[in-house]
C-alpha cells in the first residue's frame, strides 16, 4: 500500500514500532546519530530495512536531545528507557512541497 502513494507528495510515516535500533555505523545514514540504544533489536533492523528499501529516514533520531527527551517508553520499574516509536520522513523534497 505504501507504493500507492503518489510520487509528488511526501510521505510521512508515523509509529510505535517497537524497534530498537542501535548505533551501528552502516544505519546512520538512515537514523542519523542521536539513537538511545547502543544495540538494535530485531524490530528496528526490519525497520530500517524497510526506511532504506522506501527511500526515507528515521527523524525522530536525526536530531540532537538530552537522552531524557530520547526515550518513547518505560519500563513498569522506573529505570529502563526504550526509544520505540519513531517518525519516518521521505528523504527527497520535492518543490512543489516547499512552494506555497
């Protein structure tokens, strides 16, 4: 379905996706340099594969925070932070995107 979507638009995808994804050097050009974790978890590999496969990148990892403003999640003890829901962007902008 997502092939559907018509070229001129940019497409966003937005979701708790349960990926952990780590800061190996082969997914920065993908999620950027600002990951929490330090290793990837099944989930977060699918979900880089499939931002590279559709030509877009993980935003919600490009950006520079505090890691207190990293984590989407936490565990019932208190202490154990996850980065898992994400925001997948198009890596191309089109101009009739930026006109307005």
């Amino acid at each position: 379905m997502f092939n559907h979507f018509p070229k001129y638009h940019t497409k966003m995808l937005l979701g708790e996706f349960n990926g952990k994804v780590g800061e190996k050097n082969i997914f920065k050009p993908t999620i950027g340099q600002e990951s929490l974790h330090h290793d990837s978890n099944g989930n977060g590999v699918r979900l880089v594969n499939f931002a590279k496969s559709k030509n877009l990148v993980v935003k919600s990892m490009m950006f520079p925070h505090q890691s207190i403003h990293k984590y989407t999640g936490t565990y019932p003890d208190g202490k154990t932070h996850n980065q898992i829901d994400h925001v997948l962007i198009g890596r191309i902008w089109h101009s009739s995107v930026l006109d307005v």
